[in-house]
C-alpha cells in the first residue's frame, strides 16, 4: 500500500494539511502563498527591529532551510538588500550563531545604522554638479523653458 501512496505521489498529502494548520488556515496560505511565493513551515528564530522575521527548519536540504519574511510594510516591494548585516551572516551559513548570540559582533556607538540599497526607486542617490554644463538639450522653437524665463 505505501508503494501504491508514493508511485502517486500522495505521500505529500498529510505534509500540506500540516502545512495549512502551521499557518492558520486556508485563507492565510493563501496571503502567504500572495507575499512570498512559498509556503514552508518553520521555527521562527528571531525578528529583527525594521519587522523581518527569520526562520529555519533543518528538514529541507543546506541553502533552503534558512528563509525570511519580510515586514507587511514592504509590501511585494522587497529584495535582499533589505535584510541587516548582523541577519546575512546567519542567513548564507556563514555562522551558526544568531545575533543575538554572536560575541564577535560588538556594537559601537560610532557605528552607522543599517540602510537598504534605494537604487531605482524615487528615493535613490542622485548625484548633482554645481558646475554649468557644456552641452544643453535641444528645445525645439517657440517654446519657453523655465530657463529662458528666468
């Protein structure tokens, strides 16, 4: 009978009811299924101060047992750049010790605060020059610029 189970691959059935009771019901999967692509039940280890939640479960295969879920507020908006250097160690196996209890990371007051990368979004770096430019875009006649006001 177990062979007859897993040649079709029922074996998985009592895995995703599993799944569904972890989250709550059908109707969170479905929001979590929404956010994060995924459904993957797992110990929560910690969250960190912008609302990042960190999870493993040791079942699934070296590379696929850490996750993240990112904080509501980011909306479908988010990428790894949005998670804190003391979490990405931990999250790419390079220590096994969670933040909170990693003696080699101090905390110096001098130390700037964590920053995501805002490259193409509205808020991104723009760098500006004082100078007046050499070459100017063309504006075609009969049409006043803001410069041509002024």
């Amino acid at each position: 009978m177990a062979k007859i189970v897993e040649f079709f691959g029922l074996d998985c059935v009592p895995r995703l009811f599993k799944t569904i009771k972890f989250y709550g019901g059908i109707k969170a999967c479905l929001y979590k299924l929404y956010r994060m692509d995924g459904l993957k039940p797992g110990c929560c280890v910690g969250e960190d101060k912008y609302g990042n939640k960190y999870f493993e479960n040791n079942s699934y295969f070296i590379g696929r047992n850490r996750w993240i879920e990112y904080a509501p507020y980011y909306a479908l908006e988010y990428d790894g750049s949005q998670i804190p250097a003391e979490w990405f160690g931990w999250m790419h196996h390079k220590t096994d010790l969670l933040p909170d209890c990693d003696p080699s990371r101090p905390q110096y007051k001098w130390m700037a605060d964590f920053t995501e990368n805002l490259s193409g979004t509205p808020a991104q770096f723009m760098p500006y020059s004082t100078t007046k430019p050499k070459i100017h875009a063309w504006v075609p006649p009969g049409k006043k610029t803001a410069e041509a006001e002024c």
